[in-house]
C-alpha cells in the first residue's frame, strides 16, 4: 500500500520476474500457481485452454513418464524457441 507521501513502495512498484523465477527453480512452485502466474505474466495471449490454436497460449504441457511418484508438481520448465 500507498505510504503516508503517497508513495509506492519497491516491493510493489517491480514485480518480480515470473518466468525467471519458474526457469530457475521449476521444483520451488505449485502447479497451478505456475499456471496462474505464467497466465498473468502474458495477458496478449488466449487464456489457458481457451485458444484455438496451441500455438496461440502462452504454454505447452508434457511430462515425464514413471511409475514413481514425482519429488514436485514441476520437473522443468523449457522455453519455445524464438522462431515459432
């Protein structure tokens, strides 16, 4: 919130990096909470599941096939090239 000389402080005035965040510690976040950041981290893009084409949402799902039960919702997080 607004201190008394009306002011923003800096925690609120830049917003953290999302993606930076997600490509270096994937393991560190929930998996819908990463859906909802990546969401809002790209507000031109159809919402999830909402486009009609994948290429046009902000993300592609996977995973890694096994039998053992996964140490965290997020393996990894693998950026598109440039050229899609």
């Amino acid at each position: 919130m607004a201190s008394p000389a009306r002011t923003v402080p800096d925690r609120l005035a830049d917003p953290p990096d999302v993606t930076a965040a997600l490509l270096r510690e994937p393991h560190a976040f929930d998996f819908f909470d990463a859906l909802r950041r990546i969401e809002c981290a790209f507000p031109q893009k159809a919402r999830l599941g909402q486009a009609l084409r994948p290429a046009h949402e902000p993300l592609r799902l996977g995973q890694e096939p096994s039998m053992a039960f996964a140490s965290s919702p997020l393996a990894s997080l693998v950026p598109a090239k440039a050229d899609k």
